[in-house]
C-alpha cells in the first residue's frame, strides 16, 4: 500500500495578487460587497487566508458598528 501524503493539496487564498495558503472559505457574494477585493476563480465561495480572512472580519465588523450607529 503506498501513503502519499502529499495528496491533499493546499488551496490558495483567491484574492487576486495573494498567493497565501487558504484558511477560510467565505461567500463570495458577501467578500464583494465588504471588500474591493478582486478575486480568483468563479465558486459560489472564495477562500481566504488568514491575513485576508482577518481583514474581511475587521471591514464587516465596522459595517455593523456603523449601522448601530444609525440608528
Ligand atoms: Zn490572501
């Protein structure tokens, strides 16, 4: 029996000019509309490393403070 342990492959995070390991995959519908991202691929969900995973929770978490805010 032969273990290759190289056979899953590490994806990369998709944001366009980032060649990071991926951590996380969000909705792609949601990175758009928080973020001027350009992304790679065309999947219902983009994968983000860990630094752009961090920036995207950052920018969505100021979304809200704005919106509570408002009101
Ligand atoms: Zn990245």
């Amino acid at each position: 029996m032969r273990i290759n342990r190289e056979a899953k492959p590490q994806e990369k995070c998709e944001v366009s000019g980032c060649d990071q390991d991926s951590e996380r995959s969000i909705s792609r519908k949601k990175i758009k509309e928080a973020m001027s991202w350009t992304l790679k691929g065309d999947d219902s969900r983009a994968l983000l490393c860990k630094n752009h995973y961090r920036e995207f929770k950052k920018a969505t978490k100021e979304d809200r403070k704005l919106e509570s805010l408002r009101r």
